[in-house]
C-alpha cells in the first residue's frame, strides 16, 4: 500500500500487540508507583484477577460488556464489610479494567485485520476492508466521546432510571440478534462492504451510547457491536471495532474517575492483569465459536445479565 508515494509496511504479525502491551506494562508500574492504595485491602482481593480474566474474556469475545461478572462481586464485598464501592467507584473501577482489558483485546483484533487469512473466503466469512473499520471506529468515537465528556462533567441524571431503560432496550437487541442470526442471516452470505445507512445508523448511536458510557462504563461498544451482528458483517467488524470503540472511551473517561478521585486503585492493580490475559484469549475463542454460535451466545449473554442487573436494581 503507497501513500503519496511513500509505501507503507504493516507491521508483523503479533507486533502491534506486544507494543500496546509495553506501553500497558508502563502504565501499571506507573499505577504501582504513585497511585495510593491500601497493601492490605490488596491481600484481601487476591480473586480479582481471575474475575477480571473472565469479564475479559467475555467482552473481548463478543465486542460487548462484561462489567456485569463484577456486580455480584461488588455486592459480596459490601456485605462482607471488605469493601464499599459507590455507584461512581464501580464505574471508576470498571472504565480502568477495561482500560487494560479492551485495548488488549482491540489490538487483538486490530492485528487480525491486518492479516487477514486467505482461507476466511473460501470459508464464507467476508474479508473486513481496514477503510471499513476505521470508519466505524472514528465515526462512532468523533460522536461518542464528546457525549461522554459532557456526561461526566456537565449532567447530573437520575442514573438507575437510565440502567434500567437501557437494559430493557438491550434485552431487545439481544432478542433481535438471536432470532436474526437463525431466520434472515442464517443462509445469507456477509456483507462485504459497510453501507452508508449503517454509518447513519452508528452515528444516531454515537451520542447516546458515550453517555451511556459515562454512566455505567459499557454502552457505546455493546451498541456498536449489537447493531453490526443484526446487519450480518463479518465478526472481525462487528467485534474488532467494538473493542477499539471501547477501549478508548474507557481510557478518556478514566481519565475524569482519576481527577476526581474516585479509582479505586486496589481494584485495578489486581483485576488489570487478568483482563489483559482474558483479552488475549478472547479472540481464538471468538473465531473458534464461528459466527452463529457467537452470535447466539452473545445475544444470550446480553439478554440474561440484562434480566440479572433489571431484577437486581428492581428489588434493592
């Protein structure tokens, strides 16, 4: 590939991950040396990691949130009288995990998009344009990220109405994407070219889903990934981009969480590793489910912790 004659060389397989993993490698020593944390809370929290890797695992297969493995957690930690987190401090610690999570995972499948295998066609799995996936990723972000910054420093909302709004509409989208997966999309090829509509229909997404962010720390990821698994493209898109979208918003809008004082630091150091370990796995697993089996589960997924945090917020 030539730009202005200049031509350009995509980096070796594995690369791009390794340097965001250096530079992930400097901000948690940076964490270990001048952020305040309690030592003996730590000892107290030594299941965070594999907590961690499996929320990883989960967001990072499916380009969705997997916040909601830490809420039974949080819950425990309250009522053992370890740790209390506030609303605003599980949000904190959920933008920070994903910090580390969701950039591993985005470059993951940033990586794969790159070097794409020539057998995914004969396979019928669509080739991603790399001109696609930027394009769904700077048009969501250009929207989503004002909306964010905006949500956490200008609003003041009533947030549980919102959670719950907002998971009823995913129980929706969750339903969609199953019942579409098996009935229009079950023997229709991919689509091979994003269309203008789609990035219409990101665009309208784009403010509400950085709020939502804002609020809850997942949103605008799971929208983007839910709408691009109903439209049928292939999983690289529709999850690849996800996680990029994600992964940035969650580094500017922990950005706030840390001026403001709220990162529960403990949290992070411990849960941190193990999102990026379950980030790596992610992918494989994804492509190894295939497209259906993804889909159905990710559907699934999004529909029962949906019920799960909707019956929760309804009885407390």
């Amino acid at each position: 590939m030539t730009i202005a004659g200049h031509r350009l060389t995509r980096p070796a397989p594995g690369r791009l991950v390794m340097a965001g993993g250096a530079v992930l490698l400097l901000l948690y020593a940076a964490i270990l040396l001048f952020a305040t944390y309690d030592p003996a809370l730590i000892g107290q929290l030594w299941f965070l990691p594999g907590i961690g890797m499996l929320a990883a695992v989960i967001a990072n297969t499916s380009g969705t949130g997997g916040g909601v493995v830490f809420v039974p957690v949080f819950n425990a930690l309250r009522e053992h009288g370890v740790m209390t987190l506030d609303p605003l401090r599980v949000t904190a610690a959920s933008m920070a995990i994903q910090s580390f999570g969701m950039t591993i995972g985005g470059l993951r499948w940033t990586d794969r998009l790159l070097h794409q295998p020539a057998a995914a066609a004969s396979s019928g799995q669509a080739a991603v344009r790399p001109r696609d996936y930027a394009l769904v990723i700077g048009a969501v972000l250009a929207l989503a990220l004002p909306a964010l910054w905006a949500m956490q420093r200008l609003t003041i909302v009533d947030g549980h109405m919102i959670l719950l709004g907002y998971k009823a509409f995913s129980i929706f989208l969750g339903l969609a994407l199953i019942i579409t997966t098996w009935t229009i999309n079950h023997k229709r090829p991919e689509r091979a070219r994003l269309e203008p509509v789609d990035i219409a229909v990101l665009l309208l997404i784009a403010i509400p889903g950085g709020a939502l962010t804002a609020l809850f720390s997942v949103g605008i990821g799971e929208l983007v990934a839910l709408y691009l698994f109903i439209r049928h493209y292939p999983v690289l898109l529709c999850t690849g981009t996800a996680c990029v979208i994600s992964s940035v918003s969650a580094l500017v809008g922990s950005i706030w969480h840390i001026e403001a004082g709220t990162m529960p630091w403990e949290i992070v150091l411990l849960a941190g590793p193990g999102a990026v370990f379950g980030a790596f796995l992610a992918r494989p697993i994804a492509l190894w489910l295939g497209a259906k089996r993804l889909k159905t589960l990710d559907g699934t997924w999004i529909v029962l912790s949906a019920v799960y945090l909707i019956v929760l917020n309804w009885v407390g």
